[in-house]
C-alpha cells in the first residue's frame, strides 16, 4: 500500500526496547499512518557484549561458555556449533560416543528451541493456551540438560575434542518418557492451532516471501525452508554423522508465518526420530570414553593429574599456555535451530584466536524486518517477529 | 575449479589462493572485486552468509574485509578476502544482495571501514556518537574506560566523528 498522507501526519510507535513481544531487548520504530506500517527502523545493539572482542583475549577454551549466551533458548547446540569449528582447525575428531551425545543434545536443544518460538509466537498473537501445553515438554528438556550438563540454560557441555561427562543413567528414562509425551504434546497443541482460523488469518500470507528473495536476504534454517528451499546442513554438509540417521526436511511452500510454523512442527518430529536413534545408538555402542585422550588438547582426567607427573605437566601447559593451535583460518557452519550457525577463526598459532566472528543465523533474517511489514499493519509485525525467531543475545553478540 | 574459471575470464584479479583444512580462499585486489562478485554470482554463489573484517596491523594493507558465499546448488563454500588500507573504502554489495545491508554496517560500525555506495552507512550494534571502533586490534579491551575518566578513550573520538560525518 503507498503512503498517502504527509509525512508529518504519521505516528512514530515504539516497539521496544522492552515490550512484551520483543523478547529480548530490541527496539523497532515503526512510522504508521493510521493503522499501517510505513517504515519500520530495527535499531539493534542493546544486549551486545563484544563476545567477538572478548574471545580474541579468551583461551580456545574459555570461549564456550560466551557460546551459551549466543541463542540462549538452545545454547547446547551453539557449544557444539562452536566445538565443531575449534575442532577443525585442529584437524581431529571427537569419539564416537560424544558425537552421538553431541547429536542427541543438539537434537533436544532443536525440539525446545521451536516449541519456545511456535509457544511465544501463539501468545504474542493471543493464543496462550498453546504456550502451556509446549512449556511442559520444554521443562522436560531443560530437566534433561540438568542431568547431562549440570545447568539448565549456560549449558557449557561440551569440551573441544569431545564433551564435559557422560551422561547419568537416569538420563535414559527420563529421556525415553520425553520420547513418548512430546509427540502427544506436539499433536495437542496442532489440534489447538493449525486449523484455528484466527491463527490461521493472523499468520497465512504473513511474511511471504519467494525463495530467491530469501537467498538474497540470507535466510537459512527454517525460515529458508518454508519459503521452498530444502537447505539442511545435516543433509547437504553433513557433520558429527548426521549423513547415517534417518530424518526428512520438510519444505513450505510461500514462506509466510503459517508455513514456518508447520516446518518448525514437522521438524519437533523429525527430531524425536533422531533423538529415538540416537538413544539406540548409545546403547549399542556401550560406555566408553567421550572426549580424545590427547592430553595436548583435552585435560587428563583428574586421578591422573594427582597421581602422574607427565599428567601434571599437561594440566599446567594446558592451563597456563592453552592449546598449540596450528596457523590458520576457518569458517564452520552447523545447522542450529533458526538457521546456519558460523563460526569463522582466524589463528595466528598463539593460545587465543587473533579473530574469531559469530555469524548468527537470526542476524540476516531480522535485516528484512523491514521488507517483511512495510505497508501491513502492526499485529502483523507482531507475528512477523515471532516467526523470525529473533534471539537478541545471539542478534547483538 | 570456480578458482580456474575466475583466472581464466579475469587474469589478474586473484593475488592468492589456498584451502586449509578444506577451506577454499582466495584473495582478490579491491580493483578486480566486484568483477569477480559478478563472475561467482552467476556460476552459482548466491547465499552471501557472512561479511567480517580482520584487523592485520599490517603496515601497507591494515584490513581483510571477508566474504562467505555458498553456492546452494552444489554446497560448495567459498572465502573472498580483499586486502583495504585504513581509510580506504571497500565496494559496497548491498545492490545484488541485500544480506549485505547489515553485515556491512556491521563492520563500518565496529572496524571503521566505509562502504562505498551503501545506501545507510550507519552504525549499528553501538550507539551513534560511540568513540572509536571496538575490534580494531588498537582499541582497548576496557573500551578505555570511557565512563570512568573524560579523557581516557578520547584519542578515538576524531576519528568516529569524522567517519560519522
């Protein structure tokens, strides 16, 4: 719709810093005439920490537990995204069992993150049963990560070269109930939403847009995919051998809000199944080590460290002096649950990285905020946001 | 093989290139770069992931500002690094892609390197009359402790104001 009045008869609204749908700290100004929106200006930075600056002064290591604070709803998967990425510029792998573990946390991470985002979007669009109903099985997975890492949301679980512990033998029922009431859950709250028409009209054609658009914009993760392109990086790059457990992509087809929303619930399931493998696959693999027992990269286990002299040695070099890291430079992407996760590291040899970049994957999504509600009227802009998925934490840095 | 194919069609433009640890990288002159955005474009590089920058403290060419592209036919991932003096402006993408928009201002904000043809070279993630630009290797990690002493911290606040202006 094109502007009609003068410039001066708009209204200036603002969205944020702290409003109920934000979510986070953003702020959005939105010029309106009447009840339409004719610029919309994100003005972002109110949560960045300088995680960038700060890593270049941290030790490989010490940079995990900034990870946590990226995407806060899923941080388990940003400290594999990151891992991942150290890893690779070491050249070494994590054993089996830690990649299964890696796979099965990140795939638990994935299920919480959307049932956050598809639960948050309904109450911001007033459905707030829904979000009750999710926020049930999502306590479920922060009580699992409790028994894996320790803490519920600064995960911090994973080491480079593998992970912090094992996990409990209480992990398995608990994990295996999950298994039984998400999909139930998952089905309760679709008879709640996806044939309501009041949802339906606030999210149908919400949002649109075409697949080359997405591209230029840069969308990744589900956002991509409802809008056609069946982009998945455990599909297309595969990593910690997601090329050997079976799972679909589901695809949308016009982008909008309602097409991200059915993807996101069709991936809660894809992701059950990956979970139900994974759970498999630990059993068959049975105990072993979960981290690489090379004592240059990852610390010796504490009964070595005050029994043997070489094992001391280690911890202190470690320490002190941090990983030999080799000259080099690399970008590693995982698939996290709002779209690619990058994380490029420039090595100078030295115990921290001489540049380390964050590419969050909400960062390039939320760039088109602008394009996505201009000329509709401001509870679209609700919805727009919720299906975006913006994680402030992960969009400052 | 894109390497090939640029070298070919454009003699000259790549200064290097390398792959570590599978990493394809090349290096282009900022003359020759939006040629060879063109070029990759159309063989298929259309997903900008990622504009960053590496501040080198090198004497003749102090910035690396670094593109990621991914080619979503065949999920080959390419790295283009541009060598910039400071001061010296970079080509601005933000007319084929718009991904652009952001991870440029991004960078002007926090390394100090202006864009040429960005239509909204503004900050972003700092605030407007912020002194200094944070990830340049020179700028103190305490930010300089700018709340705490008044003239602290001031040594980069020409320099803001006038890439601000």
């Amino acid at each position: 719709m094109e502007p009609t009045a003068k410039s001066s008869d708009r209204m200036i609204v603002n969205m944020g810093p702290s409003h109920p749908v934000t979510h986070g700290t953003l702020h959005i100004v939105l010029e309106l005439e009447g009840e339409i929106i004719v610029k919309a200006t994100p003005n972002i930075g109110y949560l960045h920490r300088g995680v960038e600056k700060l890593g270049e002064n941290l030790t490989y290591q010490q940079f995990i537990p900034l990870t946590d604070r990226l995407n806060y709803c899923s941080s388990l998967m940003n400290n594999v995204g990151y891992t991942v990425a150290v890893e690779k510029l070491l050249g070494i792998q994590d054993p089996p069992r830690s990649q299964v573990l890696r796979v099965l946390c990140s795939e638990l991470a994935r299920i919480g993150d959307h049932l956050v985002c598809i639960g948050i979007n309904a109450v911001d669009i007033g459905a707030f049963t829904a979000f009750l109903y999710l926020f049930r099985e999502r306590e479920t997975i922060y009580d699992l990560f409790e028994m894996m890492a320790g803490q519920r949301l600064h995960s911090s679980f994973t080491r480079i070269g593998g992970l912090f512990r094992d996990i409990p033998p209480e992990f398995e029922p608990l994990c295996e109930q999950f298994l039984e009431s998400c999909p139930r859950t998952v089905d309760e709250m679709e008879s709640l939403l996806t044939h309501n028409p009041i949802w339906a009209d606030r999210t149908k054609g919400v949002g649109a847009i075409t697949p080359d658009n997405a591209i230029n914009w840069g969308y990744t993760g589900p956002c991509l995919r409802a809008a056609g392109v069946p982009q998945d990086l455990r599909k297309a790059q595969p990593y910690l051998g997601y090329e050997s457990y079976e799972f679909d992509i589901p695809v949308g087809t016009t982008g909008d809000i309602y097409d991200r929303y059915l993807v996101r619930t069709e991936e809660i399931r894809q992701s059950l199944r990956i979970v139900r493998q994974c759970l498999d696959r630990l059993r068959q693999i049975g105990p072993g080590p979960v981290i690489i027992e090379d004592y240059k990269i990852a610390l010796p286990p504490k009964e070595k460290v005050y029994t043997r002299m070489e094992s001391l040695i280690h911890h202190f070099k470690l320490i002190m002096h941090g990983i030999e890291m080799p000259v080099g430079e690399v970008y590693s992407a995982t698939e996290a649950a709002n779209g690619e996760l990058g994380f490029y590291l420039v090595s100078h040899g030295a115990k921290s990285p001489y540049r380390i970049h964050v590419r969050p994957p909400c960062y390039p999504i939320f760039s088109s905020f602008e394009e996505q509600v201009r000329g509709r009227i401001i509870a679209d802009a609700v919805s727009v946001l919720g299906g975006m998925n913006v994680i402030a934490g992960e969009l400052d840095r | 093989m894109v390497i090939e194919r640029i070298e070919a069609q454009l003699p000259g433009a790549i200064l290097e290139h390398h792959a570590f640890r599978g990493d394809e990288t090349i290096i282009v002159a900022g003359t020759r770069f939006l040629d060879v955005v063109d070029l990759i474009f159309g063989e298929g590089y259309q997903l900008l992931l990622d504009v960053t920058a590496v501040d080198l403290e090198a004497p003749d060419y102090r910035f690396e500002v670094v593109y990621h592209w991914l080619n979503l036919a065949s999920q080959a991932r390419l790295r283009i690094k541009v060598p910039v003096a400071e001061g010296a402006a970079q080509p601005s993408l933000v007319s084929r892609f718009k991904s652009a928009d952001w991870a440029e201002r991004e960078v002007f904000d926090l390394f100090g390197i202006p864009f040429e043809g960005h239509p909204n070279l503004t900050r972003l993630l700092m605030w407007e009359d912020f002194p200094g630009h944070p990830l340049r290797k020179d700028f103190p990690l305490d930010g300089g402790d700018l709340f705490c002493s008044q003239d602290i911290g001031a040594s980069f606040a020409p320099e803001a104001r006038s890439l601000n202006a």
